[in-house]
C-alpha cells in the first residue's frame, strides 16, 4: 500500500498557494488574473504553444475562491460570468 498520498497545490482566497489531497475544479493565469474551466479551449492552446503558460498556471478549489484571490473568469469557457463580470464594471 503506498503511504504517500498525492497532494496537489492551489491558491486560497488570499492568493497564497497550499497543499490540498484534493484537486482544483478551476484552472487560472497568475499573469491576467483569470480562471476557467479545467477544460477550456484558450488554455489548452496556451499550454499547447509551449511559451511558459505552465509555469503561471494555478488551480482553484471553486470560483468563489478564484474570485477572492482576485481573479476573474475566461470569456471562453466562463461567457456568462464574464458578462456578468463586465456588467459589474469589471476590467
């Protein structure tokens, strides 16, 4: 039986990263500050082209966190809480 269980590391409402055994159910840009869907098309291209998106990716335990920490959502995978989002003034 293995004693090491996986741990996977996500961002708190505060920003800073910890360790979870369970992993996000979003996926985020540390550079735009924005979160989605784990399956969203814009990321996938992103990490597709190789140009270090990986290395500024970050996960989320749920969207209200994502929003704590700051982010906001993809227009991609997120369109109406994105609309919403500008609605609300966001930029």
């Amino acid at each position: 039986m293995d004693t090491l269980a996986r741990r996977y590391t996500l961002i708190g409402p505060d920003g800073t990263r910890y360790s979870s055994p369970t992993k996000g159910t979003l996926g985020g840009y540390r550079k735009e500050r924005r979160y989605g869907r784990l399956d969203c098309k814009a990321a996938r291209r992103a990490l597709a082209t190789g140009r270090g998106y990986e290395q500024q990716r970050v996960f989320f335990a749920d969207e209200a966190t994502a929003i704590a920490a700051g982010y906001r959502p993809c227009s991609v995978c997120m369109p109406a809480e994105y609309a919403a989002w500008k609605a609300r003034g966001g930029k």
